[in-house]
C-alpha cells in the first residue's frame, strides 16, 4: 500500500491563521485552576510601578488602561505567539478561521522588534503586490515599526478596504529597502485549488487550512478523477508552499486523507487537555499511488503537521526548502468581556516524536531557491525548412505536428516534482 516501502505571534493581518486553535467543537482545551500561591512580593512591586505611574506619569492615565496593558505585557513576554485580544480582535480571529476577512492577506511574526513576514496567501493584495516570505518590514507608512507590539502594528495595516498603506521592506538579497504600496480589500481566502499537470498526474494547492479545508480536498481529488475519465491517479503534487497553517483539524483532515493507518501528530502540554493525538483512518484516497508534497520557508504551523505526518509513514516525498518551523500549539481562551487570550499550551510532535518547534521539516529533496527568467534574444534560428529548394515532407499536410503538453510555466519546484512523479511510476511498473 505504501509506494516508499515498495521501491517523506502569528498574525495575518485582518485575522489569525497559522496557529493551532480550541473554539467551540475545535481543539478543546478547558481552563483548569492552577493551585500555587501568589508571590507577594512581586505583586507588591507591581503595585509600587502602578502608584507611581498613576501619580508622577506626564499624562494622567486610566486604570482599565494599565491594566490591560500589564495583561498583554504577560502575555507578549512569553513568546512570540501568546497575545491578548480584544473583543474586535477576537472576531477577526473567528472571521479568518472561515476564510473571509479584511486586511492586506499576510501572516505576520516579530522578530528583533520588526514585523516579519511569514507568507503571503494566495490571491491577495499583499501577494499581487510582490509581498515575500522572509520580509521585513520596517515602516509602516511613515511609522516605524521597531518599538511596536505585533498587535499595534497589526492594527495599523488593518484598514478601510479602497485604502492604501506603504510597507517599507528589507529582503534577503537586496541592497537597499524596497517601498511597496498595497491596497487593503476584504479577502476571500480559497482554501483549496486543483488542476490537472498532466493526464494521470494532479495538482492541489492548499492555501491556508481552515474549517472546511479537509471537506474542499476531498472535492478536489473528485474533480481529478473525474478529469482523469475516473481512473486513479497516478500521482499527485501537493503544493503547502507559502501556506501559513491554521487549524489543527483541518491539517489531520488532510493528513488522514492519504494515510490509512498509524498516528498523525500527538500534542504535550502541561495541562491534561493539551495532551492529544490523532491517527489515521482505514481508507487512502490515491489507494498508495505516490504524493510530492512541496514547502518553502512560508510553510508553516498545519502546513508542517501535513509535510511531517507524511513523511514518516514513508507516503510522501517532501521536496523544496526548509520549512518555517512552529511547532507550538496555541489555545482561545475567552474572557467575560467579550475578548479572549492566545495562549501558547502545547507543543506538538509527528508520529516518530519530532519536534519542529524552531526547526521545521527538512526535505527530503532539497531545492535551492532559484527564479527562471525567460532570456529575450533577437536571433533566430535558421532551420532546414528556411533554406531555399528545400525536401518537403513526404507526408505534406497530413502529418502534424505533434500537440504539445500543458506547460506547468516557469515554476521550478513543481516541474521537479511532476519529474519525480513520472520517474516513480516507472519503478513502479
């Protein structure tokens, strides 16, 4: 059954993808009393900085607000991924996670106190704008970023959709910092993309994983099928490139949808609910039939729950660059005014006891980072058909010329990995 053993803080600005949630009937992770006593004497320091700021700061300053501020200082001190939300945050978290929301359509991090880009998702005005994985965004507009918190520079690109913002950016390999204007809208994220590469061989594209994802995957392969005159696949390309993650279930949907038995991922924490795991189903969707899964450096969080749960239960080869790396798992927990705490409470690990946190998934194909540039030159050829008095064909007309094969265009790492697809059926035969 398995072809291998025959012959592998994140915010998206408008919304919270790439972690690993517990709303509702998601991932459920329950609030339990923490038995310890208080440290007095911090708590007395703390109250000492809150009279003296109350009583000597330049401008008077609200209770609520100290407060609440001392609440994300807790939170924000712990690592980058904990945060507090307040009620507006919280729905945009909720909206993001059903895929529609507004904002620029960038996953965003921290790091040495710049905002730094994670992925930028398919289709939206940060992508069409050249946005990069690895970016680092230095201004906002006019403000600079170093000094910020992630959810104030969260919500300054949040905006008005029609509305412009200008990201100052600094990139791997450039000299200088690029400026690049992007235009807020409200974003639709398409979860999950098919086509055909080539008769026998599919493509799906999963952009970000959300409530539905593991539902529209099952629909892809369907519509493969059936473009295949419903005969099985012989292969299939599954692109998690720049995919920023998002819910834990979807990434086990997707992951049961090619394993037929044996663990996905198991979660540890220090609180009882935080400890989970997920196997396998009995039923293989492509019935063994070979899988390349392609990551970069974007491919983060569910995306790298996928890539590793694959591949080590030998059902697929990973091919591309390292991956992002979050290997954490992050609980809502709601609070009674209408906000919530993103709380880091787990760790998660693939079926051999992997920890990606910090490291990410090395592929087993490793591909360097390279772009194709079509190379314009005026000289032409001469060919045997320009030359004067030339033999014509004996078959004139009725030969034709042979159609060519739908091109997968200038995409590097897919057109390796549609080879290693093709090169592994022949083993196979």
């Amino acid at each position: 059954m398995n072809f291998l053993r025959k012959t592998l803080p994140v915010f998206v600005v408008g919304a919270v993808l790439g972690v690993m949630l517990s709303i509702g009937g998601m991932v459920l992770a329950e609030k339990e009393p923490v038995k310890t006593s208080l440290p007095l004497e911090d708590l007395r320091a703390f109250s000492e900085v809150f009279g003296q700021i109350k009583s000597s700061y330049v401008e008077e300053v609200s209770d609520h607000d100290l407060l609440e501020n001392a609440i994300k200082g807790m939170l924000t001190g712990l690592d980058p991924h904990s945060t507090y939300l307040d009620k507006k945050a919280f729905k945009d978290l909720q909206e993001g996670t059903r895929g529609e929301f507004g904002g620029l359509g960038i996953e965003v991090g921290m790091e040495d106190g710049f905002v730094k880009v994670v992925a930028p998702i398919d289709d939206t005005p940060a992508f069409k704008a050249g946005v990069e994985a690895g970016d680092l965004v230095i201004r906002l507009d006019e403000k600079p970023v170093k000094g910020m918190s992630l959810s104030d520079a969260v919500k300054i690109m949040r905006g008005k959709p029609g509305t412009d913002i200008l990201l100052t950016i600094i990139r791997e390999g450039e000299t200088r910092p690029l400026k690049i204007t992007i235009t807020r809208d409200i974003i639709k994220v398409v979860s999950v993309k098919n086509r055909m590469l080539e008769p026998g061989f599919g493509y799906i594209r999963i952009a970000s994983f959300q409530t539905r994802t593991g539902a529209n995957l099952n629909e892809a392969l369907s519509e493969l099928k059936k473009e295949s005159e419903g005969n099985e696949l012989k292969g299939l390309v599954l692109d998690l490139r720049n995919n920023p993650g998002g819910l834990l279930n979807a990434a086990v949907a997707v992951s049961d949808a090619f394993l037929d038995t044996g663990l996905i991922v198991y979660t540890e924490g220090r609180i009882e609910h935080s400890k989970m795991s997920f196997k396998a189903g009995p039923e293989d969707a492509l019935k063994g039939a070979p899988i390349v899964v392609l990551i970069n450096g974007g491919s983060a969080s569910a995306s790298e729950i996928v890539a590793g749960a694959l591949q080590d239960h030998k059902r697929a080869v990973i091919m591309g660059q390292q991956s992002f790396g979050k290997g954490s798992v992050q609980t809502i927990l709601e609070n009674n005014k209408g906000g919530a705490i993103k709380l880091t409470t787990a760790r998660y690990f693939t079926p051999s006891g992997r920890s990606i946190q910090a490291e990410g998934i090395t592929p087993d194909v490793t591909l360097s980072k390279l772009k194709l540039e079509k190379v314009e030159d005026d000289f032409v050829a001469i060919k045997e058909s320009d030359l004067s008095q030339h033999l014509e064909n004996p078959n004139g007309e009725e030969k034709e010329t042979k159609k060519e094969k739908k091109s997968v265009g200038d995409d590097y790492p897919l057109n390796e990995a549609l080879n290693l697809l093709k090169g592994i059926n022949i083993l196979k035969k």
